[in-house]
C-alpha cells in the first residue's frame, strides 16, 4: 500500500518546454487534488477532482491543465513552462471518512523552470 | 472563506507539551477546523480535526474555544522529530456539492530544542 506516488520527483525545463507530472492513489480515493508550494508559502490549490471525469479549477489555475484518468491517476501538465512555475508540486487524495475529509499528500515533484 | 492566524514560529523544549495557537475568529458554524504539519520539505501529514467538541488521537489534542474562534493544537511530550511547520486550516466547502478544499497558510514553525 504506497498510498500517494509522485513522479518524478525533480524535474529541470527550459522555459517553454512542456511536461507532465504524474500522480496516481491506491487508496481508493474519490477526489483528488493538485497543490503547488513556493518557497516559505503554503500549499495553494491548482486544480481538483472530486471524481472520476470531473475537474475543477483551484485557486491558481492558469498556465496548467490536469487530466483525471482513472480513479487511480490524476496528471498534471504544464503546456508551456514558465519560471513563475517554478515551486514543490504536491499531489494528494482523500476519502470521506465519517463525514470528514482527510488529505493524504505524495512526496512532491521539485520543478524547476529556466 | 474563513482565515486562520498562526504566530510564525515557536520553540519547545523536548519532552514538554508543545501547544500551537491558532484564531479563526470569521469561523462558520459548520467548518471544521483541521491541523497538517510539514517536516522539510514532505508532503504534509494529517494531525487531527474537529468542530467544536475537544479531540485527541495518538498524535495530538484538539483544544476548541466555545464560541470556535480559536483553537489549540497540544503536543503531549514534544520530540525533535515533531520540529515541523504545523498547518491549523478551516475546511470550506467546494462549490454547493460535498467536496471541500483546505486553504494552507503559512503555518506555525515548531522547532523543538534538546
């Protein structure tokens, strides 16, 4: 049981460059979520899917598209790598237990963006 | 959505309690509070939760004022693996469905001293 894979976990692009972070739950999760952190902030909301086939924007959402895959897998892409995308990407899923929500986070993707 | 203020940082001595403030004074009736920490750079951990009755779990208490304006996170017995950037979130729900979003401040830095 790994719980919330992450990869990669370091990545290095040129500015424009595009890319794809991968993230993928064994928890049977229904929602899923998509975090970046910038040095000496907290986690802001990308983009979340509170289940299979359905995405929703966050709270900075611009310059990236996810894609739910399956209840297990949700991806992030970055279409055209800007500096300002530079930050600890972290994945997280969580289930309704009891009525309450839990998150349980990957170990984040460092990126990287010259 | 509702804020929460955390003082930036603290210390605690090993071995003693470490209790971490938090107001949420904008609070609405049916938001929980909820507490993550971050160690380095992981991805952050669930501590515990609650709405408006005191909690404890193998981690933490949950100390909530009666008017839920505040709350405090108690740490028992401090260790300096506990040292971490401690999260006090209030849960807002997502659109008008049951899926809910936890916005990360900056958080509270817990560094426990030997």
């Amino acid at each position: 049981n790994a719980g919330v894979t992450q990869t990669p976990k370091f990545q290095v692009l040129k500015t424009g460059q595009s890319m794809t972070l991968q993230c993928a739950q064994d928890m049977n999760h229904n929602s899923m979520y998509w975090y970046r952190q910038d040095p000496g902030m907290g986690l802001r909301l990308i983009y979340y899917s509170a289940s299979e086939g359905t995405t929703d924007k966050g709270e900075v959402p611009n310059g990236y598209n996810v894609s739910r895959l399956n209840k297990r897998e949700f991806s992030l892409r970055l279409e055209s790598a800007a500096p300002s995308q530079t930050s600890v990407y972290f994945c997280a899923s969580s289930g309704m237990s009891s009525g309450n929500e839990k998150l349980f986070f990957g170990s984040g993707t460092q990126l990287s963006v010259l | 959505d509702a804020k929460t203020t955390q003082p930036p940082s603290m210390d605690c001595a090993e071995g003693r309690a470490a209790n971490l403030p938090c107001n949420h004074s904008t609070i609405s009736g049916n938001e929980y509070v909820y507490w993550y920490r971050q160690i380095h750079s992981q991805g952050p951990q669930y501590i515990i939760h609650g709405l408006k009755n005191n909690e404890t779990n193998e981690m933490a208490s949950l100390i909530i004022t009666e008017d839920r304006k505040s709350s405090t996170l108690i740490l028992p017995h401090a260790t300096l693996r506990d040292t971490a950037v401690y999260y006090c979130i209030v849960r807002v729900a997502l659109g008008g469905g049951s899926n809910y979003k936890l916005t990360f401040g900056k958080g509270t830095l817990l560094t426990v001293n030997p």
